[in-house]
C-alpha cells in the first residue's frame, strides 16, 4: 500500500462516474481542493513529474468529468503534462505514485492505459484535429449526442497544426467539437508572438469583460427562450467582440463560437457553463483563463518555469530538494550548447539562435539574454523554425536551430526542402538524442540519425563529449558547410574541465580512441563513454579490443572503416539511435559496398516503442550499456567468463 490518502470527497472517487452520481455541483469546489492537494502530496514526494499545468487546471478537470459522460463522450488532453488531475479522477488513483516510473503509469495520457485516454498524446498541438477526427467518425456513425472535447493551451495554440485543425473544423459545421483553450500565457517557458498578444487583449479588455457578462447571463437561459434567442446572443456577442476590441474575432473567422473568457477556476461557473455549451451545436472555443501552478502558495508565487518539473520538493516551506553531489560533476550537454553558441556570436557576427518555445530546456536563454537582437524564441512551431532558419541563412546568416530531437521530427519536410535542397547553412542542433528517461516513447530521440542520413547534402555528426560538441558546433559555422547536424544527449557529459579552445574538425573524420586486437567497437556519440567502460571490464577477462569514434554518420570515415574491416572480423556498433536505418546500418552498407566480409552487431534502440524509465535502465534494456557491450563482445568471441556483480546492476 502507498502511503498517500485522499481527502474524504476524492476518496469515494474512482471513476468519473462516481463524481458524477455522489457529488453536487456544490461539492465540486471541495472535490477541485482534494484533487489539488492529493497533486501535491504525491509529487513533492516522488519527484520526477510535472506540476505546474496539472495543477492550473484542476478546476477544469473536474468540471469536464462531472458535465460529460467520459469515456463515451471523447476528452482529449493537448500534450498531457497537464493530466494528472484526469488520470486521479479515472481509475488511476492508487497507481499515481508510479507515474512515470519503470512499469508506471505514463506521464502522458496513453490509449492503452486507459478507456479515458482517448488519444495518446506528448507532442503539442494535436488535441484539436484527433477531436475533430472523433467528431467526424460520430457523425458519420450516427452518434449525434457524443461530446468531444480538446482541452489546449495557449503555448499549444502557435503550432500551425491547432489552426489547420481549426480550420477544418470550422467547415465541419455540424461536427460536435468543443475546443477548451487552457490560457495562462505559459507552455513551458513564457508564451511569444502575436497569439500571445491577441489574448492578453482579450483577457484585459475590462470594457468588452464587464459587457460580455451580460451576454453571458443571456446565454444561461438559451434553453427556456429556443434557437432564435441563440442567435440574437451570437449576434449580440459578436458586435460587441468586434467594436469594443476593435479588431474582428480570430476564433469566429474560423467559423468557431467563441465563449470567454471565464474563470478557470471557478469550477462551479465552468459547470455551469459546460452544461450549457453542450446544447449548442457544431465547433465552439472556450477561453478559460488559469494559472500555471495554481493553488499551490509557492508554485504561484515562484517562478513557473521553475515549477513546471521541479523534482522532489517540500510541500511545507516550497523548498525545491537539490541533490548536492559529493563531488564536482560535469556540465550538462545543454549548457556546453548554450554557453558555446554565445562565445561562437561573440567571434562570428553571422551566428544566430532559433528555438520553438525550449529557451530554457535547450539553454539557448544564455544567447537571449546577452545578445537578444540575434536569439529567437519562435513558440511552438518546429516547422516555422526551419523554415525561418532557411530564411536567415539564405541572407549570409549561420542559424543554429536549436529542437529536441523528437519535436524534429514534426518539421521533416521543411529540413528536406526549405534547407537541403537549397543547400543551406542551418545547423541543427539536437537536443535530447537517445533515450531520455521519465518522458517516454513520445519524447526518445531515438530517430535522428536515421532520417537525418537519408537526406541529400545534410552532414550527420555526434560528440563524444563536451570538448567534441564545441568543436562540432565551431566546425559548422565555418564557409560553405551547407545544412549540418549535431545530436547530443540529455544530462551530464563527462570532462570537468570542458570549455576547451575552439578547434575545426575535419568533416567525416572519426578517431581511433583505443588499440585493440581481437574485436573492434565502433560508435557515434555519447555512448562511445560506454564503449571506453567496456574495454576495461574485458581487458580483465583477457579481451583485446579496439575502440573507434566516428563522430560523423554522414560523410562517414571511410579511411577509417577500411582499417576496421582489413583488420577485424568480428565488429560491433554502438549507436543510441534507432537500429533500423541508423549508424550501424551505415557501417554494414559501406562493408557491402567495399565488399568486406565480417561479423557485425549492432547495438541501439531496437525495432520497436521504448516506454519510460530511467535512462540507465533503458540503455540495460536496450542492450547498450557498458555491461551489455562487454558481454556482447564476450559472446562474440566465445569468452565464457561472469561479468562482476556491480557491473550488472543497473539504475
């Protein structure tokens, strides 16, 4: 049994139906506070969560579950770190405190977990067109009193796939979609552009708020006066949205209803109004105005971006708990990146920053602070900041895209056409590459290398460590290098003494890290470390192997895969990539090629979805960790011999 308890309401909570059937509308502040504080309780404790969306959105959360018969009518949660208010309330109460833990519950909403998790989510943006596919397929079924609901925020909103979705939508007339914009001016870094501005408009205009509530009170009593009082409403709220803001509506230009703002935490006013929203037919928007962390003294109070994932912390006094290392530790990948775009601006005027709405997580917050005339937060629109880094760099500019290797994937198309094709210097840099721990099959850049190599023109590199991704990064900004990428972990690398002088390395020019004689490693990237761990453990059972860093994917070291394949028959890849396609798939199409015979095994991500865990687990269970290596060499070889019990625990 797990030690957290509910609150008297929340407890006679199990499924939605429960708070449906035992609880009033008068109840439901009460219920909103348990749900908040059992957040609380449990997260403090086990750490590894995110906190601040789930808590601003409590009220909602509690109001969506009593108004809508969910599962049947269809509730979809826009990236899903603000779900953890909807997961407590269906089912997944008593296994909340294995969120995001090995064998866990997802932090993400996850169609095979549960019925309630109606679309699986992780990557923004997509809660407006999967609602309008279920709306649809209702419709064409037959089922016209189905609800479906996209519950998205703000930050969600910049992606240009909301507005396709929206787009749609609003030619769908008679599709039963109610989209819940979750305002709080938040994604994970404060929100930017236009949207954000448009908003606070909204949101600030006391004239048009104090007669909106008017119109509001109006709307209430829709049902007693029939479907003419219906439009005379529309009519009236849409005058007043248009004179007193002065500006036409954006949501009813896409032929939505709009509604709002409201108060995202009056749970009984969003009640309330849910109910009503219900009668009226085809797409609507609400506006519900939150706050990110609400609820929680400190998170309100503190500083949101900080309380978005905060780890382990005091409930009592807001003390964030840091674990102190007894000893000095290496910088983390993204701070190498961060503090080395800067000194790379400061020597190269040309050098720009371009990241969608990751200053913080990819530390590009450095170059935004010392020089924000050339660093740029473009929201969340992966495709955008492609095609923007295009636009600069055809004008002599050298941009370094900043995108966490999943999100990359969303802006495929605009690396192959708008910067390869032309040949461009963008210089994608690639945060998050490999297995990344607590965040799962949705967040792994487990495919970078693979689609990255497959495409005309693109260099293909990856660092070993620290002093290799300052040199990789000043090796891209030289002349004429054309479109380059460079991937890196998450985490720690491994040199203390890592802000070495700048030095160009020769593009498809690896190194031989280690002599060997019987077997030959050979690696891209980070785990290249793990290689070097692993030669020790079968130096000690009498194993001569040779360890080789090819820092480039794309072009390959072909001088140094000669040397490989005439010396050894026994070879292993080492990638935390997908195998499929990727680095290992690389060195066995240049043995086929040159026509070498040897024994090659790769090691990687394997051919299919790696779930959550900690990233040490993960490469175990991969098969990529220094023991897996050592063993894997050891059976290649034919060496019977144990491997040393600490050597076998992992995690």
């Amino acid at each position: 049994m797990h030690p957290y308890k509910a609150g008297p309401l929340l407890e006679q909570i199990i499924i939605p139906q429960d708070l449906r059937d035992k609880m009033t509308v008068e109840q439901l502040p009460q219920v909103a506070d348990e749900l908040r504080q059992y957040i609380v309780d449990v997260i403090s404790e086990i750490g590894n969560s995110h906190f601040g969306a789930s808590l601003g959105v409590v009220e909602l959360s509690v109001a969506l579950h009593y108004v809508f018969n969910t599962p049947d009518d269809q509730l979809v949660w826009d990236v899903g770190h603000q779900a953890y208010g909807h997961k407590i309330l269906t089912g997944r109460r008593e296994v909340f405190h294995t969120n995001r833990t090995k064998g866990g519950i997802s932090g993400f909403p996850k169609r095979s977990e549960s019925e309630y998790d109606t679309f699986g989510v992780g990557h923004s943006s997509t809660s407006i067109s999967a609602a309008l596919g279920m709306a649809v397929a209702s419709r064409y079924k037959g089922d016209k009193n189905r609800q479906h609901i996209a519950v998205i925020g703000d930050g969600a909103m910049t992606a240009g796939l909301a507005f396709e979705g929206m787009n749609h939508a609003g030619f769908e007339k008679d599709a039963n979609l109610l989209v819940i914009l979750n305002d709080n001016c938040m994604s994970i870094d404060p929100n930017v552009g236009a949207l954000k501005e448009y908003l606070t408009d909204i949101t600030t205009s006391h004239t048009y708020n104090k007669v909106k509530d008017e119109v509001w009170k109006l709307l209430g009593k829709v049902s007693k006066f029939g479907p003419d009082a219906q439009t005379i409403v529309s009519k009236i709220s849409h005058a007043l949205k248009g004179s007193i803001l002065k500006q036409s509506n954006l949501f009813e230009s896409l032929n939505f209803r709009y509604f709002g703002p409201v108060d995202g935490h009056d749970v009984v006013g969003l009640a309330k109004v849910m109910e009503d929203l219900k009668d009226i037919p085809g797409p609507k928007i609400l506006h519900c105005i939150t706050r990110k962390g609400a609820g929680y003294k400190y998170s309100e109070e503190g500083n949101p971006t900080k309380w978005h994932a905060p780890g382990v912390f005091n409930k009592e006094t807001g003390e964030i708990v840091k674990i102190v290392p007894k000893s000095p530790q290496p910088p983390k990948y993204q701070d190498v990146f961060g503090h080395t775009i800067v000194e790379l601006a400061e020597q190269n005027d040309k050098v720009m920053g371009v990241t969608p709405a990751m200053p913080t997580g990819c530390s590009l917050t450095y170059m935004m602070e010392a020089m924000p005339d050339r660093a740029f937060d473009v929201g969340i629109a992966e495709q955008h900041a492609v095609t923007f880094s295009a636009g600069l760099a055809t004008q002599g500019l050298v941009p370094f895209c900043n995108i966490y290797s999943s999100f990359m994937q969303r802006a495929y198309d605009q690396v192959l056409h708008d910067v390869a094709l032309q040949n461009l210097n963008v210089v994608f840099c690639l945060d998050r590459g490999g297995l990344v721990g607590a965040d799962g099959a949705t967040h792994h850049g487990a495919y970078d290398i693979a689609y990255m190599r497959s495409i005309p023109n693109m260099i293909v590199s990856a660092p070993m460590n620290e002093q290799e991704l300052r040199n990789l990064m000043y090796t891209a900004q030289q002349e004429n290098m054309g479109p380059f990428s460079i991937r890196y972990p998450r985490g720690n690398g491994v040199m203390l003494e890592w802000k070495t002088p700048l030095k160009a390395v020769p593009v498809g020019k690896g190194r031989k890290v280690s002599n060997g004689e019987d077997i030959a490693i050979v690696t891209i990237g980070h785990v290249g470390n793990f290689a070097q761990e692993a030669l020790s453990t079968l130096k000690e059972n009498g194993v001569s192997a040779a360890h080789y860093d090819m820092r480039f994917v794309k072009p390959i070291d072909e001088t140094l895969l000669h040397e490989v394949f005439t010396k050894f028959e026994k070879v292993i890849t080492v990638e935390d990539g997908c195998v499929m396609g990727g680095f290992g798939s690389a060195v066995i199409e240049f043995m086929a090629d040159n026509n070498y015979h040897a024994q090659v095994i790769r090691l990687g991500i394997p051919d299919t979805y790696v779930h959550h865990g900690t990233p040490e687990q993960l490469h175990a269970d991969c098969g990529f960790d220094a023991a897996s290596i050592a063993q894997k060499a050891m059976d290649v070889l034919g060496v019977k011999t144990q491997l040393k019990e600490e050597q076998k625990i992992v995690g």
